[in-house]
C-alpha cells in the first residue's frame, strides 16, 4: 500500500529498479480509495480508467527508456482540489453552481505535474467556492476526519487533507486563501505549504479572492511536500502576479543554501498574540514541547509582540469577502453556471440563477458588495487595506531579526461534524493563526506536532518572503527528531 513508502522518492528508485510496476501502485491506490471512501467522501470525482490507462503508458516508456526516467513525480498518484481546471473534466467548485462545468483548459500547475509524470487521480472535495474551516459546505456532502469519523477533516482543502491521512494518495494539491491549506493539514495530520505570494501560477484556479490566495502542495511528509513544490513553483505569462523570470533565478540560487548554517544554529520568534489567550490549553502544549525540541536542535527563541493581529481576522474578512463578490458576479447562468427555467423578467432569472450558490457563499457575496458600496467603501475595505500594510511591516520587522516564527496552525481541535458549519463567527475566529499569513503574502508550513485525544494537533512555521527553502530545511530536522513523519489512523 502507498502509505507503507517512506517518500515517494522510494517509490520511484522502486519503479526504477524494477520491483513494482507504476499500474501496480495505480491498482493499489484505488482499492484503498474503494475501501475507505464511504466512510471518508475525500473525492468529487475519482478517474480510476483514465489513470490506469496513463499508468500504462508510463510503465511503457520506463521499459523502453531503459528503466531511466527524470520525471521528478514519475509514476505518482495525486488528487487534486476541485477548484483547479483539469481539462475536459468537471470542476465542481463542490457547488451546484458549477456542477456541470467543464473547463475546456489546464490549470498551469496541471501542466507542470503532468510534465513530471504525476497520474490525477481524482478531484477532491472542498467547501463551496474554498470558503470555510470545516468542509462540510459542499454541494457533495461532508468530508470525514480519517483520524474520527465524527469530526472535520479542516477546510476548505479538507478532501486533500483526509485523502492523504487516510492513505488514499501520497500527494495533493490544495488552495489557501486564509488558511486552507495548513488548516486541512493540522486538522488532519499532514503537511502543507501556503508559498509567498506570487511563487505559484494561479491560473486554472477558479478565484475566490485573487490577492491572498496561492495553490500550493499538501504530503504525509516534508520531503514529498517539497518535492511536489518545486514542480509548481515559477514564473507563469497567464499569470501576472507570478514572479518574474529574474526573480525565479534569485530564488532558485537562494534555495541551494544551507540552513541552519554550519553551526546548526537559528533563532526563532513567538508572537504572544498566536500563543496566548483563545489557543487551546492542548494545543498550546504540543506547541511549547515543539518549541523545546527545536531550541534542543539548535534554535533560540524570544517571545515577541505583532499587535496588529488582533484585527487580522476583520481584516481578512472584509478583503476576502469584497474580492470574493467581484469574482463570483461571472456565476450567472447567462456567462457561466447553472441556468434556472428562463421564467419572468431579466432580475428574476439572474437571481433564480445565483440561488444555486450554498449559504455561506451568498452571505459572503451579499457583505462583500456592502463593503464596497458607496458610502461603507472606505469605512471598511480602505480601512482594511490600511491595516494590511500594517500588518506587514509588522512582520518584516521581526523577520528581518528572526529566521522564522512559530505558532500554531489552529487554535482548537478539529470541530465536530456540524458543531461550526452554522455558526460562522466560531468559524472565522478559527482563523486567526492562519490568516495573517494571507494579509502579509508570506509563506508558512503545517507540520504535525503531536496528538490530543486522538485529533492531530499542527505546528505552523512562518518564514520570510521566499524563504521557502528556511522553512523545509527546519520543518525537515523538527520532523526527523519529532518522529513524525507518515503518521497514519487505522481506518
Ligand atoms: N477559512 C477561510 C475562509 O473561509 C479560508 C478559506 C481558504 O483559505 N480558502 O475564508
């Protein structure tokens, strides 16, 4: 089985030497899928033909290339958020809305898997639109934590999240907005990256809010997490908030070098607004015992104080939200999506049309337009975007002295099923670790750092713009020496 392999660098040297077929891990990934999906519900749309097919293929050219191959995800098995165009299959957004979509195009980090030999092996479930903390916003059903079936798997990438936790693939692709990514990741026990802002291509990535959001790569471990990031990462034309060409190669030549440095040291800082008052007591232990591992490694630490968060999650909302009612206005069943009868005038059949959109995305549509309207605009959204370049020179200035900072990923546990879904300010509060991380476009890692009552408990590292390789490197010898490395629930 899959989850058996240590990284899927195993499993490639595997193919290479011969001792497993690629078709064999196909069949293997989709019996796990058989078993435990109706207990699960990780995917939208599983593409078991389609897959075993490309998985013969690439087995073909393994034989004939003299069991050499340089496709850096060669032969592995990945489910991908439904909210990322794959060509010629539904995207779903997990809304009505667009259930019958079917983009006609690749997603940029489509093309660049499939150029390294990835095989897609499903789409997977999400909150409506990626807005949520819990997964249970799909059109198609709740997603279930494999760690306890009664409890969230983290939103809104949550299908990616329980897909790997339950060993149903190795590898995912998830978004982050405010959070989506890690929150999934703590929630269900794996590691995810949100990148700096403007390091991946969001083109194919169906907008929720275009200037904090990234697509990024969820793993069961940090090495398979990295591996998958430096497919995705890079300079895109169709996207022109990437990073330039140039700037890639600074990047690239920066992520060569070694840290810690020679002397195995490093400083880290915690903000006391992310450690304090509102964590969970459970979550704060397996975050202080993290934090004395990693000063035994070599780290120093002080606490440090970034006032401005204590608004970060009013202002997440307010920017999220008015950008969110810009880009859902193309949802109108006459440009894209669902198309009620044609019945009544013009304003009759345009709001027939948007009542295919779930609750909360029509709460969030609906606060949007009033954040921007006349009147309220700079009252709210200006006012939000003031605290934004607040909050970042707040951070740079701690990370100009720190490496990276350390805090938790969620301040809870994973809720139960049901528990947050229709209270949604339980559910915004839920945020606050992640969302500064969006406000600032900075980059930050979940890492899973211990266990409270069975619920996975994650550690977020937050590193400096580009600074991805700092933040692998240290979430690298945390999770050799935490021994947290493909952790698994019976299921
Ligand atoms: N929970 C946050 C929200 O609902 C983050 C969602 C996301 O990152 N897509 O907006």
């Amino acid at each position: 089985m899959i989850r058996h392999y240590h990284t899927i660098r195993d499993l490639i040297a595997e193919y290479k030497s011969g001792n497993k077929t690629v078709e064999d891990t196909i069949i293997e990934t989709f019996d796990r899928i058989d078993k435990v999906e109706n207990k699960v519900n990780a995917f939208i749309l599983t593409l078991k033909n389609e897959a075993i097919q490309r998985a013969k293929e690439l087995d073909k050219t393994l034989k004939k290339s003299g069991r050499k191959t340089k496709g850096k995800l060669f032969g592995i098995p990945i489910a991908i958020k439904d909210n990322i165009c794959f060509k010629n299959y539904p995207t779903t957004c997990a809304s009505k809305m667009l259930e019958n979509y079917i983009p006609p195009y690749n997603a940029t980090v489509i093309k660049k898997l499939l150029d390294e030999g990835a095989i897609i092996v499903g789409k997977t479930n999400m909150d409506e639109f990626a807005m949520g903390t819990t997964c249970e916003s799909s059109y198609f059903g709740v997603t279930h934590n494999p760690w306890a079936l009664d409890r969230v798997p983290g939103g809104s990438s949550g299908g990616s999240g329980a897909a790997l936790a339950s060993g149903e693939v190795p590898l995912a692709l998830g978004s982050d907005t405010g959070g989506s990514i890690r929150c999934p990741a703590s929630f269900s026990g794996v590691v995810g990256l949100k990148a700096t802002y403007g390091l991946v291509s969001r083109y194919g990535l169906i907008a929720y809010a275009c200037s904090l959001e990234q697509i990024g790569p969820m793993a069961t471990n940090v090495s398979d997490c990295k591996d998958i990031f430096d497919v995705i990462v890079g300079n895109d034309p169709m996207d022109s908030t990437t990073i330039s060409k140039e700037e890639m190669e600074q990047y690239l030549k920066k992520s060569f070098k070694d840290f810690p440095n020679s002397k195995g040291k490093f400083t880290f800082g915690i903000p006391k607004e992310l450690l304090g008052e509102g964590i969970d007591p459970e979550v704060k232990k397996s975050v202080w015992d993290a934090i004395k591992l990693l000063e035994d490694l070599g780290g120093s630490y002080e606490e440090i104080s970034i006032p401005s968060i204590d608004y970060s999650i009013a202002c997440y909302y307010i920017i999220a939200m008015a950008e969110a009612s810009s880009n859902l206005a193309r949802f109108d069943g006459i440009r894209y999506g669902f198309r009620s009868e044609d019945k009544g005038n013009w304003n009759e059949v345009f709001a027939n049309n948007r009542l295919a959109f779930g609750k909360e995305v029509r709460r969030r549509i609906m606060l949007g337009t009033y954040a921007l309207s006349a009147g309220y605009y700079d009252m709210y959204y200006l006012k939000a975007l003031k605290l934004r370049t607040l909050l970042i020179q707040e951070f740079e200035k701690h990370l100009k002295k720190f490496s990276f900072l350390i805090c938790p990923t969620m301040p809870i546990l994973p809720f139960k099923l049901g528990e947050a879904v229709n209270d949604p300010l339980t559910m915004y509060l839920a945020d606050i670790c992640t969302v500064p991380i969006n406000i600032t476009g900075l980059p930050a890692l979940s890492i899973p750092c211990g266990f409270s009552q069975g619920l996975p408990i994650g550690l977020q590292i937050i590193g400096n713009y580009y600074e991805e390789y700092k933040i692998f490197q240290i979430a690298d010898l945390y999770e050799k020496n935490a021994h947290t490395k493909n952790t698994f629930p019976k299921i």
